[in-house]
C-alpha cells in the first residue's frame, strides 16, 4: 500500500516521524508532498496512491478522479469543507476527518483571542476583564466544550447552543442551555464561534442576530470565516462602535475592517487554530492510525460521507 502526505503547509518533523512509524509498522510505503505550489503536482502525485492524508489541501473532484487507486482520505483536523465529498463518493474513496486532535490548539486559541481584545490588543489603554461576563459557545461539540471549560477558569458564565447536543450532556458540564441561537446572542457578551460552513450556515451570522448582542459584543470565529455575512458585520461596526470582531482566519474584506476598525478587531495572518506543535502530532498520527485501521479492518469509525 502507498500512503501519500499531501501537505501545502507541511507537519512539523516530529509529526511526519510519527506518521512514517506508523506507516512503517504496517509495511506500507509513505511518500511526501510538501511546499507544493501547484495543482499539477498533487494530482500527478495521488495518480497511484491507495491512501492520502492532507490538512488545508483542497482535495476537488478534479484530483479524486486523477486518484485512479485511492481507497481512503483522511483530513488532519476536524473541518473538512476543502474535500468535495460527493466526488469522493463517486470515486468510492472514503473520506474521515481527526475530530478532536486540534480541540484543545484551538480553544485556547480562541480564549487567547478573548483576552487580547477585551485589553484593546495590548495597546497600553485600560481595558476589560473575561471574569464575570457570559460567552456564549455556538455549536457545543469538542473545541466548544473545551471553550466552556476554559472560561469557566476565567471566571465566566457559559452559556452554549446546539440543537445536535442533548440539553443533558450540556447541563452535566455546568453550562446553561440556550433554546436558540437568538437567546445565546442576545444573552452573551462574548460568543465564541465553531459551526461548520455549509449552505444552512453560510453567512448566517449577521446584522440581525450579531444586533442583539448586549453592550461590549464580542464575537471570536474560529470555524469558517464564510459563516459570517461580512457586509452586515461593517455595518454593524459602523452603528455599534463598542462591537468587536476577532477571527484566526481573515475576512475578505480584511482590508476595509483595518482602515475603518483596527481598534476594535483582530484577525490572525493564517489560520492559526492547529498551529500547535501539539495538535500538528496528535492529527498528523491519528490521520495515519485511521488509515492503516480502514485498510486493514474496515475501520470507518471517522467517515464524513
């Protein structure tokens, strides 16, 4: 069996050793792609490989029809919208994410980004504390449950949201339930954001629901940034100046929220929420792991179509 790493931005040393060890330990032979810089290149590359493990890559249908052998997918991290899944799946190739191997990376992501903007990104002005304030986590899955009990640690009140989650698993972690999306935001000081883009969520965080957020509003994205409806949030910056907006992924408009806003956001060079060297194992060993359980046992446990 052949198993290609696929990596634009590659994984640390540490992790592709992982990776090989245990590649190596089920005879199978591991090839890399790393600092690729065009497309030609992954599709001549997956044109004979049984397995393939990327992160941010975009796996199209272009290069899963090239990928004549390919048998398993595995995204390195939780997201998997850079995989056209219905192409996967006409390609009979199973396609699996690591959910949970970036949890942590990015949780603390998120709540670094909290305290960054509530002290007016360090800029030497007085400015706000986390202790005491609601956050509110909209989708309650891993990372927002680690979010939860992070802030808890702060001092915070958490409240959550998810229609997915029993209302019992969420109450078991001391969190208060919200019955809607609409309660959360008009409950919370502080969201902090970790739904999937799809075309239910895509652009669903606008003026209306953002609006209702009480004085302070703070909204901290560190899912997609296409969830966000971006002209409705510059108007709301504009009607609202105590809003603000921090991302680990920047927005389009990056350029406008700057020139009219840079007091009052924060958006990361990258995506930066598995930018740990942590997290860069843990996914690059589990993606691994779970390929050499499929190929060998059927193992589809992580499959996401």
């Amino acid at each position: 069996m052949k198993i290609l790493v696929a990596t634009e931005k590659p994984f640390a040393p540490a992790a592709v050793a992982g990776i090989k060890e245990v590649t190596d330990k089920a005879g199978y032979e591991l090839v890399l792609l790393e600092k690729y810089t065009d497309k030609s290149q992954l599709i001549e590359a997956v044109a004979d490989v049984d397995a393939m493990i990327i992160r941010s890559d975009k796996a199209t249908k272009e290069v899963l029809d090239a990928a004549k052998n390919l048998k398993v997918i595995v995204r390195a991290g939780a997201g998997f919208d850079n995989i056209d899944l219905s192409a996967a799946t006409a390609n009979n190739v199973v396609a699996m994410n690591t959910p949970g191997q970036n949890s942590n990376a990015v949780a603390e992501l998120a709540l670094g980004m909290m305290v960054m903007i509530a002290r007016n990104n360090y800029n030497g002005t007085s400015g706000t504390e986390l202790k005491g304030k609601n956050i509110g986590i909209h989708a309650y899955g891993n990372v927002g449950r680690l979010v939860g009990k992070i802030a808890n640690g702060f001092g915070m009140k958490v409240y959550a949201f998810d229609p997915f989650v029993a209302k019992e698993d969420i109450e078991k972690d001391g969190v208060n339930v919200c019955n809607s999306v609409e309660e959360l935001y008009s409950t919370c000081q502080y969201v902090s954001l970790h739904i999937p883009a799809n075309d239910k969520t895509k652009k669903s965080i606008n003026f209306d629901l953002l609006n209702t957020m009480p004085k302070g509003g703070t909204l901290v994205n560190t899912a997609r940034k296409e969830v966000i409806d971006e002209q409705a949030m510059l108007k709301l910056m504009a009607e609202r100046n105590d809003f603000r907006y921090v991302s680990d992924i920047a927005p389009d408009a990056k350029d406008e929220f700057t020139a009219k806003y840079a007091d009052r956001i924060f958006f990361s060079p990258k995506k930066m929420g598995a930018q740990t060297a942590e997290a860069n194992i843990n996914a690059g060993i589990a993606a691994a792991t779970q390929i050499v359980n499929f190929l060998e046992n059927g193992d589809d446990t992580f499959k996401v179509n």
